[in-house]
C-alpha cells in the first residue's frame, strides 16, 4: 500500500486489488485517451494490453481515471460525489504524487514484469525530479534578471511621476 495526498490534506492509500483491476478493465476510457464513437474503449490488466504501461506513465487522465477506480470504496466512504469534485481535489503535485503512488503498487501485482515496472517507475521518478530542478534554476533565473529590476523601477518611477511629478528612482543600465 502507498498513500498521497490531496490538496485539502487528506491522506488517500493505493491498494491495488483484484476488485480494483475489474473495476478498471469495466471503466470506459474512451473520453481519458480521446476515442471518438459510441462503443466503450475498455482498458485490460489480464493480460495487460503491449502499451498498457507506457499509457500509464504518459497519460495522465488514464491513470488519474484509474486511481479513480482502485480507490472507489475510499471515495465513496469520503462521499465524493463525482470524479469531476475527486478532480478538484489534485493540483499538479498532488497528481504526481498520486501517480507515483498508484505506479508502485504494480510491480507487486506483475511479478512477471517486476524488474521492468520498477526500472519505468524510477525513470518516471527521475525525469520529474530533473524537470522540477529545471524549472526552478530557471525561476531563479528569471527572477534575479535584471529586466524585471528594471521593470520594477519603471513602474515605480511612473507611479511617483504621477503622484508627485517627478521621480525618486535612479534608472538602471
């Protein structure tokens, strides 16, 4: 088992069980994986479909849906009425973090494919890590730029002409 966390606080715990697997492979995914038609496009874990993981790890909405399906008695019990109020609850962290939850409880569930699972996960884990550093050196970055300093000092040299005719900044180079 694996917990998260949404965004109110409340702790949600992954186990991934039998009657988890039926209630995805019952699920429609037509919408999640955007196939047009009225036939439901169902998903399949016995045996699991040749691109059921990689879906997994680059659809969101696949496996936000089923999270959805594998914690059902919990969101029940909560009473979360719908999967669009359940949705309201996830920022983007908290997805990831969902997410990664839901992923290790596979490999225990696919002997067979452990080694593999395991190695998905810890990529999946890695390149989220390396983006995360990525967007934060670039924030820093852009918020010690000089052009926002200066941006800054405009819009206070403007703000003092306005309210006294005249302004108290120096301008930056």
């Amino acid at each position: 088992m694996h917990t998260f966390k949404d965004n109110k606080g409340n702790e949600w715990v992954v186990d991934l069980t039998l009657a988890g697997i039926r209630r995805i492979e019952a699920s429609d995914f037509s919408e999640a994986l955007g196939k047009e038609g009225d036939e439901p496009f169902h998903i399949h874990f016995f045996p699991p479909e040749d691109d059921l993981f990689t879906t997994l790890i680059t659809n969101p909405a696949v496996c936000f849906q089923m999270l959805w399906c594998v914690l059902q008695a919990d969101i029940d019990s909560r009473e979360v009425g719908s999967m669009e109020e359940f949705a309201e609850l996830f920022g983007g962290k908290e997805i990831a973090e969902a997410r990664l939850a839901f992923y290790e409880e596979l490999p225990p569930f696919f002997p067979e494919m452990a080694t593999s699972l395991t190695a998905l996960i810890d990529r999946y884990s890695k390149i989220h890590e390396k983006a995360d550093q990525a967007i934060a050196k670039k924030m820093q970055t852009l918020l010690s730029d000089k052009r926002i300093d200066n941006e800054i000092t405009n819009i206070v040299d403007k703000m003092e002409f306005n309210l006294n005719g005249k302004t108290k900044t120096k301008k930056k180079v």
